[in-house]
C-alpha cells in the first residue's frame, strides 16, 4: 500500500500543504498528479476539507475510506499553510480559489468533496464558481448566517466574538463563540443585554497573552459567517449537492443554516449521526460517532454515483 504523500502548492497570497493517501481501489488516475499505482481507477478521489480545522482533523475519517485516495489540505493560514499577503482576515472567495488550484493540481478531473463547518461554506463557494470540478458535494452545518431567520442578530453574535477577540484576547472571545455555536434556537434582537459568557465557565483563560493570530477567532470569523450562497448559481451548477446536519445539532446555529441552505437549493437535509464533529475520533480531544458518521457519508456519496 503506497504512503500518503504531502504536496506544496503555491497559490494567489498562500502556500498550501496538502495530503495525497492512495486508496487500495486505486490505479493510475487521469493526469499526472494522482497516479498511484498500475491499472484502471475505480474510484475518482474523495477530497475532505473543513476551516479553520486542518487535515489533522480528519485522520479518523479518512481510515474509513481507504479504498479511495482521499485529498486532505491545511486552509491558507493554518497548521503547514502560510499566508504570504499578510492579509488579516480571509474570505470564503479566496478559500474557493485556493480549493480550485487544489483540484486542477491533482489532475483527476471532478473529485468528491465532503466539507466540514466553514469547510462546507467554502465549498458552496467553490460550487458557485466551478461546479465542474465537483462530482458530489456533501456540505455539512455551513454556518452562514445571511440564510437564517434570525440573521442580524447572528451576524451581531459573530462581530462581537470577532472584537471581543481584538480586544480582550482568546479566552473571553472563544468562550462567546462557544455559547455561539451550543446555542438552541433563535438569538433575540436584544441579544447584546445578555451576561457576556465567562471564560472559566468553559475552562478558558480570561487573561489576554497578546496573540492575535488565531484562525477561527481573527481569520475566518465573519467572512465565513457573513458568506451569502449563491443559490442560483448552486442550482445550475452540474455538481450534485446534498447538505447535512448532525442529528444531535437540531436547533443549533450551523445545524439551521444547513436546512436553510437545503431549503434554497430545493432540496432535503439529510439527517447525519451524532454533532458538529460527529466524525471526530478523539482529534482535538472529541468525539463523534465516526464509524455511523462514515456510514451515512458513504450512503450519500454512493448515491450519487462515480
């Protein structure tokens, strides 16, 4: 069995690291970028991407499908993948631009994408532009606010985690973003009258270190929120979409913006094991129930066809 191999790729403002494994169904694939072996390819490659996380969160995952090559990639400005453009913030435009440079650069043709959190967002935007390059898209929790009822005042929540960031560091402003994203239900117009969550409630620091280089926090925070799927593009684009959100996310912000995406693109949610990081097998310290999580991504991706 052929090793995963780690490739460089320079893009507009970044250089990107990301990770080829070979799958045992693999021959040698179309172009020169993903052969892998001797033989005909059975199986077009399975590219999982997610933002802020990087490829280290889908370790587990990727065990599931070792019969397929499986892409994984560290978004510009996190783990092995450096900035050059000295931007502060980053939008899911420049993470789709960066995912189609990914794509071409494999050389296999259109891939399969299974997108994570603000991976999912990033990928709708990579849909919106170049949908030939995407097979299947299974995008789950997209957390855009611009789609859900109670926008503005999601929109708001995000800002000020964004600021509190900025101004009184990493502890305050993740835990704001923890009660973000646990949340149940609707937030209410008068949501900034509410006590401000405390650090410590969440085994946070409430003292500020002075760093401010945090990915999720400072670099992705309200791009990736603020992001508006282009529903029309969506719907005409030949890539088949299926949007999904964690059974045990109902109510939660990503979990209703998933049925709200699924809503505009006219088609059902589909309902995927466990949470947000329902295929997580103690990456980060959590866990889903990756093997059943692995199960319903199979199903929805094999539904599909390659």
């Amino acid at each position: 069995m052929a090793e995963t191999e780690t490739r460089t790729l320079d893009t507009a403002g970044a250089t990107l690291r990301y990770d080829v494994r070979p799958g045992t169904e693999t021959g040698t694939e179309t172009g020169t970028e993903t052969g892998t072996g001797t033989g005909t390819a059975t199986r077009i490659p399975l590219l999982l991407i997610g933002s802020p996380m990087d490829a280290t969160g889908f370790a587990t995952l990727a065990s599931h499908f070792a019969d397929r090559t499986v892409v994984t990639y560290d978004p510009r400005g996190v783990g092995r993948s450096e900035r050059t453009d000295g931007a502060a913030e980053t939008l899911p435009e420049e993470h789709a631009d960066d995912l189609v440079r990914l794509i071409e650069a494999l050389g296999a043709g259109p891939v399969d994408v299974f997108a994570s959190s603000g991976g999912a967002v990033n990928a709708l935007a990579l849909v919106a532009r170049r949908g030939d390059l995407v097979h299947t898209l299974v995008a789950h929790e997209p957390p855009t606010a611009q789609v859900v009822p109670d926008r503005e005042a999601v929109l708001g929540v995000c800002a000020d985690v964004h600021a509190t960031y900025l101004r009184d560091g990493w502890g305050p402003a993740m835990a704001k973003f923890l009660a973000l994203t646990s949340r149940k239900g609707l937030f209410p117009a008068n949501w900034a009258e509410e006590p401000a969550p405390s650090p410590a409630a969440f085994g946070l620091p409430a003292e500020d270190d002075g760093s401010r280089g945090d990915p999720l926090l400072g670099q992705n925070m309200r791009g990736c929120t603020s992001y508006r799927p282009d529903f029309t593009a969506l719907r005409a684009a030949p890539t088949r979409i299926v949007v999904a959100a964690g059974k045990e996310s109902e109510g939660e912000f990503a979990a209703r913006a998933a049925a709200a995406v699924a809503e505009g693109l006219g088609t059902p949610l589909a309902v995927f094991p466990s949470h947000h990081g329902g295929f997580l097998g103690g990456e980060f310290g959590q866990h889903g129930a990756p093997a059943e999580f692995a199960e319903a991504l199979r199903a929805a991706l094999d539904a599909g066809g390659n």
